[in-house]
C-alpha cells in the first residue's frame, strides 16, 4: 500500500514537474510563461518532497524534518517571487500577448 502511495506521488510530481518545465518552454509571453513555474512546478516539486517525506520517515529514522521545511519554503516562496516578477514586468511595461508596444513604451 505504502508503495502505491509513493509511486502515485512520484508520478504526479514527475507530471506536474513537466507541465511546468513545457509551459515554461512553450507559452507566448512572459506573463503566461510566469503561471508554468508558480503553479504546475511547485505543485510537482511538493508532490515529489511530499514522497520523499513519508519514504524516509517510514525507513525507522523517524521523521524526515528537512523535506518538510523545504516543502514550506517552496509554497512560501514561489507566490511571493511569481508576484515580484509580474510587478516588475508592469513597472518596465513589457509587452502582452497581441499588445503592441506603444513608441516610448520600451523599457530603458
């Protein structure tokens, strides 16, 4: 049961970890190429930590502090940056998918 457990996580994190890394890649602008990283990989880099706790927490060396503190930091930080980085595209004004830049716009 245990391993079907891990192997479920291990595999959506996996997933979601690609999602991520492909919409990264793949996406238009930098706006919609932010939401790739903040959304799909932390929730598949979670997924992956969350299994990797309860992997060797079950080994008998009790439980596994480190995964979980990293855990809290990735879903503490990744808003907060994918939130300083858009606030930064809108002070430098860069561009929309099928917005032009306006003569003036460009960021100096």
């Amino acid at each position: 049961m245990l391993e079907l457990l891990l192997s479920l996580l291990i595999l959506a994190g996996a997933i979601f970890t690609f999602i991520g890394a492909l919409g990264l890649a793949r996406l238009p602008d930098f706006y919609t190429r932010l939401h790739a990283p903040t959304k799909a990989t932390t929730l598949g880099v979670g997924s992956l930590l969350i299994a990797s706790t309860i992997y060797f927490s079950t080994q008998g060396s009790g439980v596994s502090l480190h995964e979980i503190l990293v855990t809290l930091f990735l879903f503490i930080t990744a808003p907060v940056s994918a939130h300083l980085l858009a606030k930064a595209a809108l002070h430098l004004k860069v561009p929309r998918v099928g917005q032009r830049a306006a003569p003036g716009d460009s960021p100096q």
